[in-house]
C-alpha cells in the first residue's frame, strides 16, 4: 500500500495462497452465530473489481488530535475513563515481515466494567461518561502504530448457560479501497477465559490462537501510568515477480 503524498507506486501482484488450516472454520456449532453465518456451497475466490480497488479512500487529514487517546476522546474536559490504563502498541506487517505504512486502523471495546456504548447491549455493568470505547490511528513508515486505552472487561453473552467472552479488542484494517479490510480482535497474555471461549475453540491451531494474544511489553509501560502490551497484525504478502532462474517466484 502506497501512502497518499509519497511517491512510492502500490505493489500489485499475486497474493500467497491463503492457509485454509490457519483460519477457523465458518461452521463451528460451539459458537451459535456461525450456523446461520457459514456458506451453505462451495467458495469462490473473486478479484477486486477496479472500482473497489481505486475507492472509495480515506484522507489522513480526518483523523482528530484525540483519535488514538480512548481514555479522553469521550471525557469531559479535566475527566477521562475510569479502568486501567494501558497502551496498546504494535506494527502491521505482511507476510514477509515487511512493515505496511499508511494503514488505517479502527479499534472499539467494552468498557473496564465489560459494558459497550451500544443501545442494544443488555450487561447489567455501569456505563463510564467519560469513555465512548472507539478511536482510530494511520500506520507510520515502518507499519507501526500505538493508543491509549483503558483494559476491557470481560462480559457473559447468551451462547451457552454461562459463557463469558475474554478481555478483547476490535480491530478494523483497511486497505487501499473501504472494500478491503480485515476484521479481527485482540486478546491480553495470562486471561484464563481465552480458552473457554466458543468462538477461539473454533480455531483449531494453537499458534494461530496465540497470534491473537498481546503480551504484556514492560519495557513500553509509562511508569505510574500505563501497562503496555504488543500486538502485531499480519496481513496476506504479495508474491514476487517470476524469474527464470527462480522459478518458485519469491
């Protein structure tokens, strides 16, 4: 992805095959919402049309002074959300480790009690004032990205008799066109409730649990502050160009 202003032209190309064994599969009856959701027939794979491709874009400049600040971007002035204070930090690579610049991310989350600002959210947990639980960031040179938040609570959602959903975060990545973009969440090292939860059981491989996981980064905390945790998002790379004389293209 190319970053509005720079000179530098979009890779293009074939993507590597994507590991069906990676992701989970849509039909998992543990977690109720994927029955109705999964594909009753086969899977076509579709090429992004030009128009998809070329927009509609985002402008950098729509992004406000407090979008990536989640403890204030709601507070009243002087106030800020009540919970524990985290940074949230980490880079977007692609599958060959390199860094994607120039990427918009999206984030939302309950608030420390467990609780959305959502009319329809049925928790008994008190709503903060002062946390609207939502913000958004642009992705530096080298993929990097960073915000400020306070720690989500973990909630009970009615899919089984008492299943609780772990500590997360949602991320929203977009690429060159709102017609690309990857949806994914973000779980925090050491919660015992990442592997009771119906929707991480439907991912069958460990690893690809883990790559969800933040860990806990002493080494980015603010000291009296906030704890940091570290997560990178890697997207689907592009394969080379063929040569010749590499004739496996990357």
């Amino acid at each position: 992805m190319a970053e509005p202003g720079s000179n530098r032209a979009p890779e293009t190309g074939a993507f590597f095959q994507r590991d069906r064994q990676w992701h989970p599969a849509a039909f998992t009856p543990n977690y109720k919402s994927s029955v109705l959701r999964s594909p009753q027939k086969a899977l076509l794979s579709f090429d992004n049309t030009l128009s998809e491709l070329t927009g509609p874009v985002f402008g950098h400049a729509m992004l406000g002074e407090l979008d990536n600040d989640l403890i204030h971007n709601f507070a009243k002035a002087g106030e800020s959300a009540i919970g524990e204070r985290i940074i949230v930090h980490g880079r977007v690579l692609d599958e060959r480790g390199k860094g994607v610049p120039g990427v918009l991310l999206e984030f939302w989350q309950a608030n420390a009690g467990g609780r959305y600002r959502h009319k329809k959210d049925g928790y008994l947990a008190p709503l903060d004032p002062n946390f609207g639980g939502c913000g958004r960031t642009i992705t530096g040179e080298d993929g990097s990205y960073a915000f400020r938040t306070v720690r989500p609570g973990p909630y009970p959602w009615p899919n089984g008799p008492n299943d609780w959903r772990p500590a997360h975060i949602h991320f929203s990545v977009f690429g060159h066109g709102f017609a690309q973009r990857l949806i994914t969440q973000m779980y925090f090292e050491g919660d015992p409730l990442i592997w009771r939860c119906p929707i991480v059981g439907g991912i069958s491989n460990k690893e690809a649990v883990e790559a969800l996981i933040a860990a806990l980064d002493m080494q980015s905390t603010i000291p009296m502050d906030a704890l940091a945790y570290k997560f990178d998002i890697v997207l689907r790379g592009r394969r080379s160009t063929l040569f010749e004389n590499r004739p496996e293209g990357n």
